[in-house]
C-alpha cells in the first residue's frame, strides 16, 4: 500500500513547471534535452503518475532540480542532513548573493546562505549550461578560479 497522497505527483508538477518557467525554457528545449516528447513533459507537469519515475528523473536533471528521500515527519531529506554535516565539518564560507551567477543559479536558496566550496562546485557544475560568462565579475571569476585550481571544479570559464 502506498504512502503517497494524490496530491504529491501533482506538486511535484507544478514545482517543475515552476522551475522550468522560473529559468526562461521552453517546454519543447525541456522536452528535448530530457529526451521526452513534449507530451511526456506535459503529463509531467500536470503530475500525471502513469510517466515512469525515469522520465520525471531526467526531466529534473535537465531543470538542476534534485529529488530526495525524506523521512516521514522530519521534514529533513536524508542526503540534505548529510550535507549539513558535511557542511559543518569542511566550513561554509561562500555566500551566495556575493556572486551574480551563483545567486542566479542557486535562485531557489536565500542569498545570505553560506556555502562549502563543494556545494559551490555542484551548483555551478549542474547549471553550467545556464551560466552567463558575459555577467561574471571579477570576484566571481577569482572565485571560479580558486575552485578549479584548489577543488578540480570543471574549468567553465573558457
């Protein structure tokens, strides 16, 4: 028996369509890059159940969304209390609204969240194709820099 109420696949529709629209893409771009018809993305966006787990996977990829399990009543995913150890453990020092891409990447989060130079990378490295290099600033290429040079980040600034 299922857990699930009727209205999960349903939101988890509207917070894709949510994010599609919230980055400037086409359903069709969306649709295509996912490797879906453009009908497929529609279910999906309506939250229809009956679209494999894989095609709702890869059109959350292509969005920089990320699913995650989350124990039942503590409304934390499991991954994202491990990453606030980890967090916790290596520093958080990076804040996102002191840089102009990553705080247009990382538009879902508040722009006084701290960062570690991993979760930076991640960002940056998920959303690559979203990135602006026109709109990098010196401080911000300083940054990029730092965390190729130091982290192996993927070089995105050439």
């Amino acid at each position: 028996m299922s857990n699930l109420s009727p209205s999960q696949p349903i939101d988890l529709g509207a917070k894709i369509t949510a994010q599609r629209k919230a980055l400037g893409v086409r359903a069709q771009s969306t649709a295509g890059a996912a490797g879906i018809s453009r009908i497929t993305l529609h279910r999906i966006e309506r939250g229809e159940t009956s679209v494999s787990l894989g095609a709702y996977l890869k059109v959350c990829k292509v969005l920089g969304l990320h699913l995650d399990i989350v124990a039942e009543g503590s409304g934390q995913s499991l991954q994202g209390a491990q990453a606030k150890n980890q967090a916790r453990i290596e520093g958080s020092h990076i804040r996102i609204g002191d840089y102009p891409q990553l705080t247009a990447l990382a538009w879902q989060l508040d722009i006084d969240a701290l960062l570690s130079d991993e979760e930076a990378i991640g960002i940056y490295e998920r959303n690559q194709r979203f990135l602006d290099k026109t709109q990098i600033d010196n401080p911000e290429r300083d940054l990029m820099q730092r965390l190729i040079t130091e982290k192996a980040m993927e070089n995105l600034l050439d």
